[in-house]
C-alpha cells in the first residue's frame, strides 16, 4: 500500500492531499491493531520479519509496474500483463514444488493428494485472483496509483478480517475491532 501510494505522488506526479495522508496513517493504524500482538506477547523470528519485509517490497513493486504499464500503453494490454504475470507465477511455482517435494518431513501429506481434494477451492481462487488483478490492472491504467492501491489493499485487510469473524466465527479483541473501524474510516477518508 504505501510503495504504490508513494510512487503514485513521487513518480507519477499525483497530489499528496490530506486525505490520502490521512486515510494511509488510518490504515497503517488499523493493520497494526489487526495484526500485532497486544503486549508483545510474541516476538517474530528474524526470518518472519524479512519475508514480511519481502512480501511488502515485491507487492508494492507489482502495483507499480502495472500502473508504469498502464500508463506506457495508454490503459491497454491489461489482459496481456496479467497473462505473462500468471504464466512467470505459475512456472516459478511449479519450478518450486519440483525442487521442494522430495524434501517434505516423513508423514507430511502428499501434495497431488491435497491438491486432488481441494482442486474446486484452487480453481475458484484461481479465478477469482485473475478476476480481481485484471480489474486492477485495467484500473490502474485510469485511477491514480496514489488513490487506487491504498484502497484496495486497505479494503482487502478490513474484509478479510470481517470474513473471519462472520464466517470462520474467529474471536476479535477490543484491538481488533478498533482496528476495523479505523479501516472503515480510513475507506470513508480516501473517498473524500
């Protein structure tokens, strides 16, 4: 969220307006309330922390190729982007499971047996991931970076966490459900 938002000011030449700034200090809020433990009862390994760090690197980076791309072909060539994008994922994946599967631990489940049983679930979310980085990417080719990418990866954290506790029945703290309404808020700021 913040490398796109950053890029979008920094790179793109998109306004920092205070509601931008106001609805990712929001965010940043909310995602710490969702997501670290209250009295630091856990300390992260250092390992965790590099590939959260990682994580947080490469997605903001994918957010701005597609906005660079986006803007390069004048808003075309989304379904071109996400194609070559899934075709590299899915070799890079395959490449990894060759390279992994004979080191799974004595008594670990067989992963074409998993995959057998859970292949409805793998193909909705299949579809459902290219559904969903189409639309971005073809959005990100219209809709500033600085606006488009805080929102939706704002939103996919609050509404994740909402499924959670209404369809998974998980616990939510008092923490917790501050950190909800500071997404909610920061949704309602961004839109301002």
């Amino acid at each position: 969220m913040l490398v796109p938002a950053f890029a979008g000011v920094l790179l793109f030449g998109e306004a920092l307006t205070f509601t931008l700034a106001a609805a990712v200090a929001l965010f940043l809020a909310a995602f710490w309330c969702l997501n670290v433990a209250p009295g630091g009862a856990q300390k992260p390994e250092p390992r965790w922390l590099a590939l959260c760090a990682l994580t947080f690197l490469c997605n903001g980076l994918c957010a701005v190729v597609q906005k660079s791309q986006q803007n390069a072909t004048g808003g075309a060539e989304a379904a071109g982007l996400m194609l070559v994008g899934f075709c590299t994922a899915a070799a890079c994946y395959a490449l990894a499971y060759l390279a992994l599967r004979g080191r799974l631990p004595a008594g670990a489940a067989d992963g074409t047996a998993l995959l057998r049983q859970n292949a409805l679930a793998a193909v909705l979310l299949a579809g459902g991931s290219v559904g969903g980085n189409l639309l971005l990417t073809w959005l990100a080719g219209r809709v500033d970076a600085s606006y488009l990418f805080p929102l939706v990866q704002g939103s996919i954290i609050v509404g994740v966490t909402l499924c959670s506790v209404l369809l998974f029945r998980e616990k939510l703290s008092a923490r917790g459900r501050l950190g909800i309404l500071l997404g909610v808020a920061a949704i309602a700021v961004i839109n301002l």
